[in-house]
C-alpha cells in the first residue's frame, strides 16, 4: 500500500493527512499526538474515524496542518482521516457518512462591515 493523502478544513484550518501502514503512530507538524492535542477532548475528535473503523493500530499518519485555531484544526484532522479511511474501504463510508465524519463543516466567522463594530454589532445610536 502506497501512501494515501487527504485534505481536510474547518473554518480557516487545512490540515493535509497522509497514511500508511503501520503500528498507530500519528505525528502533527512533527510532534507527537498526545503534545500537539493536549486536551482529552481534542484528543478524541481526531481518533474517532479511526475508532469507528477499528484502524487504532494499523495505520501511521503523518499531519501537516496550519491555520485557524486548536479546535478548528482538530476538527480538520478528523475530516481528512475520515476521507482516508473511505479511500482505503469504501465500507467504512456506511460507519462514518451518519457520524457526520464526512460532511465539511461550512460554517465560518462572518466579515465585519464598515460603519459596524463588529459583523452584527453596531456602534451606540444616539437619538440627540
């Protein structure tokens, strides 16, 4: 088996996945899993694909990923490694597709507007 790469985003993270046989190691921007993601949350967010598939063990992923911020990039992660695992099997689609693990997530932070505070917000309207 030859390395497969997947591309995953959310919000403004790209994270680019690449798998390959191996014992379960994941490496995130050249360090290891358990010191890039550091909450147990974060932690569970990206394994899920893998969990749900029953690949723990199997593969090695190697993850480069930039932008946006901790969460966003996990989130990102989680999309890629899901698209890998229905290239790998298109089984694993059945498992993943009502997850939710296969869908992009579109939701992104709205543009703040001229003669606004903020994207919504206005400045305080003074009647006199």
């Amino acid at each position: 088996m030859e390395t497969i790469h997947k591309i995953g985003r959310r919000k403004t993270a790209v994270a680019r996945v690449y798998v390959s046989k191996g014992k379960g190691n994941i490496t995130i921007n050249n360090r290891a899993f358990d010191n890039y993601f550091t909450t147990p949350t974060l932690r569970y967010k990206v394994q899920q694909p893998l969990a749900l598939t029953g690949n723990e063990k199997s593969f090695d992923i190697k993850v480069n990923v930039h932008g946006g911020g901790i969460t966003g990039q996990a989130e990102a992660v989680r999309l890629a490694i899901s698209r890998a695992m229905c290239e790998l099997n298109e089984e694993n689609r059945t498992v993943l597709k009502p997850e939710g693990l296969l869908t992009r997530d579109p939701r992104m932070v709205e543009r703040k507007k001229f003669g606004q505070k903020k994207a919504r917000k206005k400045f305080q309207f003074s009647k006199r």
